[in-house]
C-alpha cells in the first residue's frame, strides 16, 4: 500500500507491508521549501516523521536512517544532535537534486525488539532472528583501499561477536566512495582481497552492494560503509540473482558484488538489488551518453532481476536513484513520476563507479510468501 501524506514544509512518502505481527514501512521524507534554512529544513523533516511516528505509524519503530544531505561538513553534526532516535544511522552527502538541503529515508517495523549490541551493531529482533544493522563507519587510515580493508576486518569481527561470518550471514552493503573517479580502484582491491579471504568467490557467492559517490563530514573519510546482516538464517533461505540474459557476473570486470540477493521467509520474500545501471550481458555501457535511454535500460535490468527473484515493480518497497550529473535531473524526474508515481523515490547527485554511467539505482522489493518449511520473519 502507498500513501502520500503532506505537511507544511514536507511531503512523506509511505510503502507499507502488513503481515503477520512484523508490519514495514518504507519512508521518504523529503522538504517542499528549498528556501527554508537547513535549520529549518532539519526542523521540518524531523517534526514531520515524529507526527507519522505519533499517528500513520503508530507502534513502528525505525530500524534503519538515511540522511542524504547537500553538504555533510556543515550538517552532519546538526543531524547526530537533532536525531538521538536509537537505531541505525547512515549520513552521507548525496545532495537531493530537487534543490532541498537533505532527504530522509527511513525503514520501519512494528513487533520487533530492537538494542545496540557490545560491538556497535545494531540489532532488531523477532522470532530466530536477529537482523543486525550499521551506518556510517569509517576510518582515517591513509588511502581508500586500506580504509576499505580496515572496515571490512572491523565488521567481520563485529559479526563474529554475534556468531555470525560475512560470507554466510552479510546480505547487504553500501560503500560510499569519496571522489569515487579517483578512488574506486582501491575500495574495488581492498574488498577483492578481504572476500577472498573469507571464502568469497565467484564460484561460491559475493554480496549485494552498492559503490558510489558520497562524501562524509570529514574530508579525508575517502570510504564509508552501511551494512545489513541476518543472524538465525540457514542456507535454504538466501538466493543469489544473476539476470543472465541481461547482465553479466561482476567478476568478469574485475569486482566482487550480487547483482541481487533474495531472502526467503515462511511469511515473505525480501529481495535487495544493488546499484544497477545501463549495462548488457557482456559487461559493455548500453547507451553512452544518453540518459532518457540508461534509464529505460536500467529498469529493463533492474525487471529481470526482481523477476528472478519471483517479483515485480509492484513489489518494490523504494527506490533510491544516483546521477552523475545534476542537470539531468528534470528528465530523470520526469521519466520516474511517469513510471512510479506512487513508489517511494529519492534522486540524488552521486556519480557511479564507472563515468559512462549516468544513472544507477537500487531498491528493495517485499512479498508476501506462504511456505511453512521456513520460520516466519
């Protein structure tokens, strides 16, 4: 179910899914008044999700933030102040391109349990499971390939407090790569080598991820990591998604991610697409230098694998969409409401991993399922 709901200065996107005793919700926040100070913009953001909070979503708690902010160095700490809410929390500068200060996507459940754990994740539990969850980690080491290597043996030791190994338990990732022309090529080396470690490879599995443009408050944070991982889950559950007619395996360039990743419970089906863009089968950029047609082969793509996944468009719980370069913004805008009108949706300037690429998006998709041999969410 979608809803569209309007207050002063903020218009609230809402994706529901209701089943069971765990409801979700997929929140987009975003500002109506780009004229508004990023004060007040902050202010009006946060007293709008504090009514949803109070009414629309009454008993839900947040599991997972997102602040997509236009400048991170001058309102990262406005947001740590203001927002004090205990869950996760992911702050990154990818400026909304509708010409507002900051964005908020915002994940939401109802008849969970959620506490921060002793080594820093943060957990939400129901049932046998436990879904851990991080935002915003980061390092100072010297480049961005030894930041990456740094983060990745973090989380696995994070993992390993909660009994949990990358390889069999981690089903999401974001790297966010500052200057990401420049510096792309060590994150890509550092997660090559720390998978192969861990007995990630091309024949066994990788993880669903997205690696793009963003910069953190301080300057010299080159790579920053949000991450997503299961506890309780068994191996029948998790299902690696290809679209092979579409697109090609991302070992054959040289990196190590899923194109997708589906998660399968007695009660629902959670699929998680990574960054897709304009690319075919063979690994080759469709349509350099054409937006209108990157998108239209971008959904094509992103079709195939929520199709593998047994899903649909209508399936799609949000969806959060990259671009190179802001003047393409209106045209992009334009294509999206024409499509998804009633989809959760936020366009941010974050250029994507390979420059031929002028848009990338991710989204999430949920489904309801009925399979008594699997433990409900």
């Amino acid at each position: 179910m979608y809803q569209k709901l309007k207050y002063q200065h903020t218009e609230a996107q809402i994706y529901s899914f209701q089943k069971g005793e765990v409801n979700e919700y997929h929140l987009m926040l975003h500002v109506t008044d780009p004229t508004l100070s990023y004060q007040q913009q902050l202010d009006a953001v946060l007293d709008s999700y504090q009514q949803l909070i109070g009414q629309t979503l009454r008993g839900a708690v947040a599991v997972f933030k997102r602040y997509f902010l236009s400048d991170a160095a001058n309102q990262a700490d406005d947001v740590l102040a203001s927002d004090t809410s205990d869950c996760a929390k992911s702050i990154i500068q990818q400026a909304p391109l509708d010409g507002t200060k900051l964005a908020l996507w915002v994940y939401l459940m109802t008849g969970v349990s959620t506490r921060l754990t002793s080594g820093g994740l943060y957990e939400v539990a129901h049932g046998q499971f436990r879904h851990l969850w991080n935002g915003s980690a980061h390092n100072l080491a010297a480049n961005s390939e030894y930041q990456t290597r740094l983060l990745f043996n973090e989380y696995i030791m994070q993992l390993a407090q909660e009994g949990c190994k990358l390889a069999t338990n981690c089903i999401r990732t974001w790297l966010f790569v500052n200057d990401i022309d420049l510096n792309y090529g060590g994150v890509v080396r550092a997660r090559n080598q720390v998978f192969f470690t861990q007995g990630l490879t091309h024949d066994t599995h990788f993880i669903a991820s997205t690696g793009i443009g963003g910069r953190a408050q301080d300057p010299c944070v080159l790579t920053q990591m949000d991450n997503y991982a299961i506890a309780g889950l068994q191996p029948e559950q998790v299902h690696y998604l290809y679209a092979a007619s579409h697109l090609n395996r991302t070992s054959d360039y040289g990196v190590s991610f899923e194109r997708g990743t589906r998660v399968d419970y007695a009660d629902r089906r959670h699929v998680f697409i990574s960054g897709t863009a304009s690319i075919d089968n063979k690994g080759q950029i469709v349509h350099p230098k054409n937006v209108q047609q990157q998108v239209h082969r971008l959904w094509e793509n992103v079709e195939a694998l929520l199709s593998e996944a047994g899903c649909t468009y209508d399936d799609v719980a949000h969806m959060i969409v990259y671009l190179r370069d802001t003047a393409d913004y209106l045209t992009v805008r334009q294509l999206y409401d024409e499509r998804f009108p009633e989809k959760p949706t936020v366009i941010v300037h974050a250029p994507v991993c390979r420059s031929g690429w002028l848009v990338e998006m991710e989204c999430m998709a949920i489904k309801s399922t009925d399979d008594s041999s699997l433990a409900s969410f």
